[in-house]
C-alpha cells in the first residue's frame, strides 16, 4: 500500500444570516480565545514538514503528544480556562478511523478533525462483555478448582488468605492490567507490539508463543481425560464404582454409603483410583519416562474432538469465539453452583468446610506460603501468556471525544475514564472469587468422603492437581443419588474450563503471528489457524501414551512455570525501565483520560520486579520434588525439565543479538536504536483537519 503524504485543508465558512449584533456583543468575550485557537491550529497545520517527512507525531495545543500514532484527544488541561473545553459529540477510534465534530455556536471557531486510515481495519469484538467473558474465561481455568483448594488447605486454611490477597494486590492485578493497556493502546500482539515499546526485546514475544504452543501439549490432554470420563458417564452404573472390571486388581476396595461391613485400609484402592490411573491413562503399562509405551487410541480420539471444538471456536477470530466464551464461561459458574448445594447437604460437609478455612497463623512464618501464593496468583491472572494483549488489542481505543477550542461545553462525563481499571479489577476479582468457591465445592465433599470412610480429612485430600478430580471428586459424585447427573455436568464443567483457556491460549499465538506478518497471513487466517492445531494435536501425542501423564507432570513443573515468570519479568522492566513509565502513563492518560495514580506507578516500577524475582529466586532455591504415584522423577528428568524451559526464553537473548547484528551504524547508535520505540504505522493515514465557523 503506498504512503500518502498528510493533506491538511483549512476552510472558514461564514453564517450570513446570523445576527450582526450578536456577533459585536461576542466578539470582545472571545477574541483571546479565537487567538488561542489560531495558534494551536497553526501547530496542527504543519503543512511544509508533515508534506515532505510524513507524520511521526501529532502534537495538540497541550503540549501532549501521541506516542503510537494515532490522534486522540487529551482530557482538559488544569490550565484551560472556561474558554476551551472537551466536545461531549466527539468521537475517536483506533486505526480503523474516526472522525470527530461539533456544532459551531454564534462566531465561535469549532474544530473538526476526520481521520481516514489506509490499513485494513482491525477486528474488534462485538460486545464489550465478549471481551469481559473471554478474559474471565481464560483466567479462571482448572487450576482455580483444583490447585487453589489443594494449595490453601496446605499452607494455612484460611491464615493463606492474607499473603494471596496481598500477592494478588501488589503484584498480579497491576500486572494484569499493564498488559490490558499496553494491548488497547499499541492494538498489537505480544510481537509486534515490542517495536513500540523496546525494539531490543522483541524476543519476548517469540519467546510467548513457544511457552504457549507448549501449554497447548499438555493442558489439552487434560479435557481429553475428562471427555473420556463424560462419555463414560452414560451409564446407569458409573465404572468407577465397582471393583468387577476388567482393570481392576485384587486391592480393589468397593467403599459405597450402603457398605457399612467394609473396612478401610491405608493399602485399599477405591474402583475410582483404578479407573483413572489403570483404564484411563494405563500408567500401568509404562514403567516411566524412559519408556512411555504406545500411543491410547481412545485418548488420541477425544483429543481429536477436543482440537475440532477449538479450532471451529476460534478460525473466524474474536467474533466467533467471542460468542462461544458466552457458553463456555458461564456455564462451569451454574454447575458449581449446584455441586455447592449438594456438597453442603452430604453428611461430614461441615468437616471439609472447617479443615479448608480453619487458620494456622503459624504457617505464615514460612516461606513457603508466600511462594506458593505468588505462584498461585500470578498463574491464575495469567500475565505473560500475551492472551491479554491479543483480547485488549480488539478493543476500541476509548477516547470518547476531541479536544475542541472555544466551545462552552460541560466536560465529557467519565464513565469511561476508568473503563480499563475496571475491566482488570472486575475480571481479577471474580477470578480470586471463583478460586474461594471451588474450595468450598472441593471440601465439602472431602468432608463427606472423609466421614463415610471414617478418616481424616487430610487422609483423603492427600491427593493434588487432577488425581482431586478424577480420583477423590469422581468417587465422591458416584456416591451421591443421581450420580449420572452429577457425573455428567460435573465432567462437562471440566471440558468448559479448559475450552476457553484454550481459545485464549492459542488466539494470543495467532494474534502474535498475524500481526507479525500481515502481508502472508492476514487473508489466510483459517488455515494458519488449522497448521497450529495440528501442530499442536502432533505435540500433544507423547502425552497420550502410557506414561502420558508423567509427560504432563514434567511440561507442569518445567515447561512453562519458570519461562514465563522469567518472560514477564523482562516485560515489566522493558516497559517500566526502558519505554519509561512517564511515558506508559500518559499513553493512559491519552487513552482513557486519566493519570493513573501513584499505587500504580510503584508497583510497576519496583514492586511487580520484586514480585517477580521473589518466585524466581524461590523456584531456583527450593526446586520442587516431582512425583506421580509411585513415580519418583530420576534426575535426569529435572535436566529434560530445564532444558525445555531454557528453549523457549533462550529467544530473549538471541534476538537480542541478531538485532544488534543487523542494525546499521556504530556499536552506540545500535544500542540507542535498541531502546528507543518504532513509529507506528501512521504514515499509512490521512488526515484532514478543518476549520469551520
């Protein structure tokens, strides 16, 4: 597309019929302000400069400048008098256009600015609450129904809250919503965006999508465990009841609410144990990692109609996955609901609930609790992952209306000043929430499992991550009246909170790889969307063999966890240290028509680096104990382990060098160039800036 040069048309108009008198009798009241207006448009209309170099900037009377190129308005000034205020009928959009206006009063000068972009107009969602849905959708996942409850009952009960709730205050909800406006403003993917921020770090992003596409190997294989025991539920007996099966082995122990004469030994196995990990997975067959055995058909199929749900959910882009989230989003909320209810209805509830809340003080001296609350935290939110730049980057860029001189207005109302602060709060809390409630859906059966066995509660949660699910949940379900019901809805719960991780996951991948490379992908999104899938589908295929889920354990631990805490805490001292937090700020402050405040300005400085550093050192200190099962993880694996980590952040440092490489100029010149952010792409813009009476 070629680049047109900036056209600035200047037109006055003038009103033969109005009154001559009226216009004497104002024209003394404004005349410092009509002069005021000449001179601010006479530094827009930089005719001779932005004719031969082009647009780089667009600066307005206040002085505020535009740092991603795109001509929005400023909010008022302190030092504008009555004389000049906001235009409550302006509008203004992102690249895909806009135009703002008003109606001229009496002599008054009035400002009309249009903007006509020459790119192919962004997606944008919607509705705004596809975009809220989505974002909840994608933080509130698994983890929140089984690692939360498990991670809170063993660091304190309730005495946990306290360091979550400060981790989730000063470290993930500032971080949660740098990226969301970091995405709006730069309307880019986690690539792309970086030549706007700091050129040098560019590797950040590749380094997203590969953590990403790692994700997607294991995280899957979850929900294909879970469809497998949804189909399974069709029953009117539910097989992992009874001890009669052709898996099962002789320390089969069928423990029913009916079966009062039969004891309880810490060697017995529930037909549920035996389901998950001799049917289901067939980790039986496998001796370890070494050796993983073949491949589980019946694993490859439900992986198979997994990736079909996702792929037709997310080949049109936000439009269409914006309206499945509807679904996919809402749906685990109604069913947890009803498990609540139920739950508190089991006799032994009470116990569950007691163990879950009741506050051990003393733990909170260890360091431990404050580690696994920043990890929790932050996972949970799910920074860095570049899903939340990708959902922001879709929105519309919320400047409501332009700065116009000499037109007595009251100011624009500013409901939609703190609309991204919003945004990260509303979605932020409802995640933390959600975490809460699915304790007390998990311990309230705990209570009755551990009631009807007559066992501690800490007996029978001894198990973590899916086993809770799969294992103890599954067993619990098979126990109550209607358990069909409750077994279905329950593994259809499961699926749903995966799905719109998945959406997330994979659309901040392809938001990254289209914004990168427009030009090849950008008419061809569907296939580029069914290549990643596959990819994705072959990934995931040492996960469904016998020893699967030890491949899913080491990707857990491994993979992803210390990669993207190192990745994110890059980001924050890229965007806070190197693009200047002044500056971040008043991208802010152009974009939603407010300063953020000095809490925000704090924790992106110091204390999200703090943050950050503090589980990383935490992670490399204390390296967790892999197990699973009877599996204990030979050192070689925690080699594997790293080195599949390293491979993914080892993008940072390598295009680190192949940029300075084949940037021209001395060494410093490179250097400068590294740090010092791209014009965005707003020589590709018109724009016609009118004056009219």
């Amino acid at each position: 597309m070629e680049t047109k040069d900036m056209m600035l048309t200047s037109m006055l108009t003038m009103d033969k019929g109005e009154n001559e008198g009226e216009r004497e009798k104002g024209k003394e009241e404004v005349g410092r302000e009509e002069e005021g207006t000449q001179q601010e448009n006479g530094k827009l209309m930089l005719a001779d400069g932005l004719a031969e170099k082009g647009p780089k900037s667009l600066t307005y009377g206040s002085g505020q400048q535009v740092s991603n190129g795109f001509p929005t308005s400023t909010p008022q000034s302190p030092r504008e008098g009555p004389g000049s205020a906001a235009c409550s009928g302006g509008t203004a959009s992102g690249p895909g256009g806009s135009s703002g206006s008003s109606v001229p009063l009496g002599g008054l000068r009035t400002l009309v600015v249009q903007q006509t972009s020459l790119e192919r107009p962004r997606e944008t969602w919607s509705k705004k609450m596809d975009f809220l849905l989505s974002v909840i959708g994608y933080a509130v996942d698994l983890g929140n129904v089984w690692r939360f409850p498990y991670i809170c009952y063993q660091n304190g009960g309730g005495a946990f809250l306290l360091p979550y709730l400060l981790m989730a205050v000063f470290g993930g909800v500032p971080l949660f919503y740098m990226e969301l406006a970091l995405g709006q403003f730069h309307r880019s993917g986690c690539i792309s965006i970086w030549k706007h921020i700091c050129p040098i770090f560019k590797g950040i992003g590749f380094a997203i999508c590969i953590i990403a596409l790692y994700i997607a190997f294991y995280y899957n294989t979850i929900m294909a465990w879970a469809l497998y025991y949804l189909l399974s539920s069709f029953r009117q007996t539910l097989p992992w009841t009874t001890c009669t099966n052709s898996w099962n082995t002789a320390n089969c122990n069928r423990y029913m609410s009916t079966d009062h004469n039969v004891s309880w030994s810490n060697s017995s196995t529930s037909p549920a144990e035996e389901f998950y990990t001799r049917q289901v997975l067939q980790v039986h067959l496998s001796p370890g990692l070494h050796q993983l055995g073949s491949v589980s058909w019946q694993l490859a199929l439900c992986l198979l109609f997994i990736f079909t749900i996702v792929y037709f959910s997310i080949w049109k882009g936000v439009k269409t996955s914006g309206k499945v989230v509807w679904v996919t989003a809402t749906f685990p909320y109604l069913v947890l609901l009803v498990l609540l209810v139920r739950g508190a209805t089991l006799p032994g509830a009470w116990r569950g609930v007691v163990f879950y809340l009741k506050p051990d003080w003393e733990k909170l001296l260890s360091t431990t609790v404050w580690i696994d609350a920043a990890a929790q935290i932050f996972f949970s939110l799910g920074p860095g992952f570049g899903v939340l730049l990708a959902f922001a980057s879709y929105n519309p860029f919320h400047n409501n209306c332009y700065k116009c001189s000499l037109l007595l207005c009251p100011p624009p109302t500013p409901n939609l000043s703190f609309l991204h602060l919003r945004d990260a709060l509303v979605t932020s809390s409802v995640n933390c929430l959600t975490s809460f409630l699915s304790g007390f859906v998990i311990f309230t059966v705990l209570g009755y499992m551990a009631e009807m066995r007559q066992q501690d509660v800490d007996a029978v949660a001894k198990d973590a991550g899916p086993s809770l699910l799969f294992i103890i949940y599954a067993e619990a379900i098979a126990n109550m009246p209607a358990a069909t019901f409750f077994a279905i809805i329950f593994f259809l719960m499961i699926i749903m909170l995966g799905l719109d991780s998945t959406f997330a996951g994979l659309e901040g991948v392809i938001t990254a790889m289209l914004d990168e490379f427009p030009h090849v992908l950008a008419k061809r999104r569907e296939w580029f969307v069914f290549g990643l899938v596959c990819v994705c589908y072959l990934g995931a295929l040492s996960t469904l063999t016998y020893g699967g889920a030890f491949v899913v354990k080491l990707f857990e631990e491994y993979a992803t966890g210390p990669a993207v805490i190192t990745v994110v805490l890059l980001e924050v001292i890229a965007v806070s240290w190197f693009y200047g937090t002044n500056r971040f700020c008043n991208d802010i402050q152009l974009m939603l028509g407010f300063y953020p405040g000095w809490f925000w300005r704090v924790c992106w400085v110091a204390i999200c680096p703090c943050f950050l550093l503090f589980i990383i050192i935490s992670f490399l200190a204390f390296p967790p104990e892999v197990r699973l099962f009877n599996y204990h993880y030979p050192p070689w694996t925690t080699v594997l382990g790293y080195c599949i980590g390293v491979s993914s952040f080892i993008c940072v440092p390598a295009y680190m060098v192949y940029y300075l490489l084949n940037a021209k100029g001395t060494f410093k010149q490179r250097l400068l160039k590294s740090v010092t952010p791209e014009p965005s792409g707003d020589q590709h813009r018109d724009y016609i800036v009118t004056n009219a009476v």
